[in-house]
C-alpha cells in the first residue's frame, strides 16, 4: 500500500463475541484492507478494532461493518462501564502514510455519507472534521450518552451532519472523523473503590485543569472487583505514557491505594515505548534508529 489511512472504529459490543467476530469479518480478506488488530472488553462492553488500507476499500469495508453492527447491535439493552451513544460509538480516521488529515476527512464524511443513506444511522462529525468548535471534543459531542441523546439532538446546535436528525431507535448515533494517533491506555489500582479512581482522573484528565492532551475518567472492573483509571491520550508526544502513569502512581499514594498494572486497548506508536523506555532506564543520546527491528 502506498496510501495509508488507519481506522480505529469502537463498537458496542464486547460481551457476545459471536456478534464481534461477524462485525470484523467485514474487514477480513478485503483487497486494500489490512486488519491489525481487535480487542474486547466484557466491563466495558466493547470492542476496539485497528485496521489499515487504502482510502477507498477502508471506507467501503467500514461502511459494511458499520452496517453489520446496526444490524446484530440494540443499544436499548446495552449496559458497559464505558460512555457510549451508538452500536458504533466512534470512527476516527488517521493518516499515516502518504496522506494527510485531509484525506482522512475525505474518507470520514464519504463513510458517514454512505452509511447514512444505507443504515439510517445518524453521524456527527468530530475532532479534525468538526463543523463547528463546539463539536471537536467526543466527550462533549457523548454526553448524555444514548439514553438522552434524543432530547439532546433536538438542540439545533447538536444536530447530525448525516442521516436522519435524531437517533436510530437501536444504533443510536455514531461520532466520526479524521484525528491524529492517540493511545487508549488504563491503569488499575488496588480497590474497589471507584471514586478513588474518579479523583485521580479528575486530577489528570485535561477538562479539570490536568494534562492538556489527556482524557480520563475512573470506571469499575466488576469482573476483577478493582478500580481503573481509563484514559486516551490524543498526543503521546506532547503528554507521555510515563508521565500519566507516574503521576497516577503518586496520586494513588495520596489515597492509601497502590497501582497494580496497566494496559493498552489496541495498538500503540513504537515511539511511545521507546519513550518510556528511555525515561525509566535513563538513557542518553538514544534513538529509535538503535531499536533493532526497526532496521529490518
């Protein structure tokens, strides 16, 4: 492939992995389309898939599993500790080779075009493709999630840029749009306690005065009976993965509460580790050019 456009969509969906495997077929042994990647998460309730390809066979293998989801996928009786507002809850678009931000805002609006017209599943546009500033931050363009995401779209100012003007009675409404690479990254502590959480995400995350290019909220692993910090990080080289985790770390002392690991939901910049890697072993004048894979 000499274009390149990465698509990380999240679906609703990370409990019935039979529906999951149906949605990610629509990816697989696509000309064009490269799957890299896909993870669920039965707390969350949710599945995250990576996948690569050239503009146009990427933007026709999403509509079809986007068509896929609002078929096996009824947000009326999903439940996940993870905000939502549709069966595909977010599509973001990255460029990454012989692209730019605008051909990913291309392949977003093309997508939402298509699956609109086909599904009746409304799209709003965010981040890099938002109509307005208001829009650009998925967490203001979520809130309410499905449940009061109806009344809300009767707010002219929220009104879907494709599709229908208000929710789909089962999909919901999907958030779509080009973005630079970000990095899902969690950190679970030593409790139960989910307020615990919340605190040390109120402490970090950029909207309470924390890291500028850090989203977070505290969430509950019912599963494990632990307590996490769940974040994204839309610019690991602005606000580093080390940098959060330490700062969880220490806050987390403030509380009598010890971090017992962490995690990446999906796929991950090499950059990003070598970062860490050169800030806990405290190496100098080191390059990713010195990572033996990456001569290869």
């Amino acid at each position: 492939m000499e274009r390149i456009i990465e698509c990380v969509p999240n679906f609703s969906e990370g409990r019935d992995l039979e529906k999951v495997e149906k949605i990610v077929d629509c990816f697989r042994g696509k000309k064009g389309v490269k799957l890299l990647d896909y993870t669920s998460d039965e707390d969350h309730n949710r599945s995250v898939v990576t996948v690569i390809g050239e503009p146009e066979p990427l933007v026709e293998a999403m509509v079809a599993a986007i068509g896929k989801a609002v078929e096996l996928i009824d947000m009326t009786k999903h439940q996940g500790q993870h905000p939502r507002m549709g069966c595909v809850d977010v599509v973001p678009f990255i460029p990454i080779k012989g692209v730019t931000v605008e051909d990913a805002d291309h392949c977003a609006k093309e997508t939402a075009r298509m699956a609109a017209e086909k599904f009746g599943q409304p799209f709003i546009l965010y981040e890099k493709s938002a109509t307005a500033p208001h829009r650009e931050n998925l967490a203001a363009v979520r809130k309410g999630q499905f449940e009061g995401m109806a009344e809300k779209l009767k707010d002219p100012k929220w009104k879907p840029d494709f599709g229908p003007e208000t929710i789909h009675p089962t999909g919901g409404i999907t958030a779509i749009g080009a973005r630079m690479p970000l990095i899902a990254y969690n950190i679970n502590l030593d409790t139960s306690n989910v307020e615990i959480a919340q605190k040390i995400a109120d402490r970090i995350r950029n909207i309470k005065g924390g890291f500028h290019f850090c989203k977070a909220m505290g969430v509950m692993l019912e599963d494990r009976q632990i307590a996490q910090v769940s974040m994204n990080l839309t610019d690991y080289t602005k606000t580093a993965v080390y940098t959060v985790f330490e700062t969880v770390r220490m806050e987390a002392r403030r509380w009598g509460v010890n971090v017992i690991g962490s995690e990446v939901v999906g796929l991950i910049p090499l950059q990003a580790l070598v970062d860490c890697t050169e800030y806990y072993l405290g190496l100098e004048n080191f390059s990713i050019d010195q990572v033996l894979e990456t001569r290869l």
